[in-house]
C-alpha cells in the first residue's frame, strides 16, 4: 500500500532505482520505491559489473554480496575471428577489484532487493505513474487515483521514462542513431577462455562474448532486422559468421533470448524542481563495453548522497551540481561506446589499418593500462563521487 507522504519517491526498481533507495535508507532518510511491474525481470540487458563500480556499491554494503555470486573476469579481448588484435588486462587496476565482474542484472537486482529489505525498505508493486502535479511542500505523484506527496522524485523509470516524460525533459540525440542488439544466454561449447570477456569486430557489426556464472555465456550482437526471440540456429549463424573460424563454437542451449533497439539520447537535464533523473532515464547508447548499467548506479549514489545531505540541510544548489556532474559524464560515456561500435564496423578497406593500430597498442602497456582504466570507470573517479565529496 502506498503511503500518503515520502521525503522521496523512487520510480523504478531496477538497479538504478534499487541503488538510489538503498544509499537513501542507510542515511536514514524516508524513501518509497515503486515499480509498475508485477514481479521483478527474470531476463535482463546487463551482465557485467565493472570495478569502479564496485567501490561504489562498497559504499552502500552491497559490493561483497554481488561479488560472491559473480564471475571474476581478469581480461577483456579484442578480436578478428581467430586472431587477438590486443589483451586488455585488468590485474593492474588502482583497485582491490582487479577485475569485470561478470553477473546478471536480474542478480545484480536481487542482491539489492535483498539489501534493500535489510535497510526496511521493499519495493511496492504494481504501481504506474499517471500524473505529478508540482505545489505547496512537494509534489504529489499520481498513481491511477491514489496519491503520494513527496519532497522530491526520483525517475529511475528507464529509456520510456514517464517521470522524464511528466516532467517536460527532452531526450533527444544525433539523428539516425538507432541501433537494434540481439541478446541472448547460451550455453556453448567453445574454444574461448572462461576467465575473460571478448568482443569479435565483424563487419555485420561487434558481437560480444562474455562468460557468466553456471557455465553461461551472454552474447550480443549489433544486427540489422533480428527476430523478436532468436532460436539457436540463428545464434549459431552469428557465431558461425562473426566469432571464431577454426574451432567455432557450438550452441547447445538457448536460455533465453531476445533483441532491443535503442537510439543514443541523454536528457536535456538531470534536475526538474523536485523531479532528478538517474540511470536510463537520463542517458541510453550502445551496450558497447557494458557501461550503462553501471553508470546508472553510481548516478543512484551520488544522486542518493546528495539528497540525504540537502535533506540534512544542504542546500539544494547541490542538486544542481549532482545534474551538473552527471550529465557530462552520460555524454562521455555514450561516445565511448559509440566509438567502441564505430571501430568493430570498419569497412573492409580500413579494417587492415585498424588491426595494426591495435596489434601495436598490444604492446605498449601503458595504452592498455589506460583502455582498463576507462573500461573499469575508475577515470570517473575525480569527475564523479569523488568530485561530490570534494565540494568541486
């Protein structure tokens, strides 16, 4: 049941939203989190928890927790088929977390869920968004009739988002950046190692490799028209097409599988009155490197830390420098990724180029360590968090 009255509203209860309740509840702050769905996402888009990320979900009692139940990840590989154009290692990061973290968003969820309930708070379901209507000491949220007055709202609501969309925030980005992914958990029998993530640069687009827990491995592929579940001999062909060329792998079980499309956009701003915005509600770009799940909570972090403060009796210019923070760093992160795609789909005459760019940065360990460093997030650390606790 809803209450009558919250300090603060989270809408969405994705990892985004799951993580900015949590860092509100442990500073003792009053938060309700609601979500529109009935059960939580069994299936889910992300499957990796990069290092940088981790520190901060250290902060909030939630890093150990998802450490255990995932896959340590020590490399990130580049590829042409068969052949290793360069090995990102990530055991000389600047961290206690020298790895990519591979796990499920749907654990990932879980172990927040299960922290979340710990702090006393639980997402309440199935509760959809209608109407906010701005007055007096907060804004009160409509839900189908029934009303919560809030002091601030959080829209973790997603690339659809209906706070965003409320509160008159634009969402725009380059013309013709749509991109459509094919999303899929198999189990395979492969050639490739466990114990690092690859990506195969093709010229239909990248396809992504990444082992998970219980002998799964996620791909995702950039394709033109894939098919709304794509079985295994659809699978097969990818890999078959992009992957591996002498011993290819095998596909002997479809887990789930699914495709997405998505335009590049970032919000026109972070901070609406009393209405923020956080995760993919704010930002949405390519899966390229798995960088969005991740950059979403460590928005929820700050944005949370941030609202616990001006509820403490900050002021709320703070909020305006959470949005001034936060939105550089969705425009930095989405043409990464961006570039990351760009460079897997070379056209043919330049691909003889960029395989030897690569082949040489293989060699120079401090290009490599700078490429783990922007994989992992850890170049975030004196734009991000770091810089809110600064005062910068």
């Amino acid at each position: 049941m809803l209450p009558e009255r919250t300090d603060v509203l989270v809408v969405g209860a994705g990892p985004t939203g799951l993580t900015a309740a949590l860092t509100l509840a442990r500073r003792g702050v009053e938060v309700t989190l609601v979500d529109q769905r009935e059960t939580p996402a069994v299936t889910s888009r992300a499957a990796v928890v990069h290092a940088y990320t981790l520190e901060v979900l250290d902060q909030v009692g939630a890093g150990a927790p998802l450490v255990a139940r995932g896959l340590r990840s020590a490399r990130f590989a580049v590829r042409d088929r068969d052949r290793t154009l360069v090995t990102v290692p990530f055991d000389r990061l600047p961290t206690r977390h020298r790895y990519a973290l591979m796990v499920s968003q749907s654990v990932t969820e879980e172990v927040l869920t299960e922290r979340l309930a710990e702090a006393g708070v639980r997402v309440l379901r199935p509760y959809r968004l209608t109407g906010l209507h701005h007055g007096g000491d907060g804004t009160v949220a409509d839900f189908g009739g029934t009303t919560v007055r809030a002091r601030w709202v959080v829209g973790a609501d997603g690339i659809n988002s209906t706070v965003r969309e409320l509160a008159g925030i634009p969402f725009t980005g380059p013309a013709g950046s749509e991109e459509s992914f094919v999303l899929a958990d198999v189990r395979v029998d492969s050639a490739l190692p466990r114990d690092g993530a690859s990506i195969f640069l093709a010229r239909g687009g990248p396809l992504v490799w990444a082992p998970l827990p219980d002998g799964r491995v996620r791909l995702v592929a950039t394709v033109t028209d894939p098919p709304a579940e794509p079985n295994a001999a659809y699978l097969q062909r990818l890999l078959d097409e992009r992957g591996l060329r002498q011993r290819p792998d095998q596909v002997r079980e479809v887990l789930w599988s699914s495709r997405f499309r998505l335009h590049r956009r970032v919000a026109g701003t972070f901070r609406a009155g009393p209405v923020l915005l956080a995760g993919d509600a704010g930002h949405v770009h390519s899966p390229a490197g798995g960088q969005g799940m991740n950059l979403g909570i460590c928005d929820a972090v700050d944005l949370g830390q941030t609202l616990a403060d001006v509820l403490a009796g900050s002021p709320e210019t703070r909020l305006d420098e959470y949005a001034a923070r936060r939105r550089p760093l969705a425009h930095e992160v989405a043409g990464f990724a961006d570039r990351l795609t760009r460079l897997a789909t070379a056209p043919p005459s330049v691909r003889p180029a960029r395989d030897a760019l690569l082949r040489l940065v293989s060699v120079l360990p401090p290009v490599r360590q700078r490429i783990a460093l922007r994989l992992s997030g850890l170049n975030q650390r004196r734009s991000g968090l770091d810089q809110r606790r600064s005062g910068g």
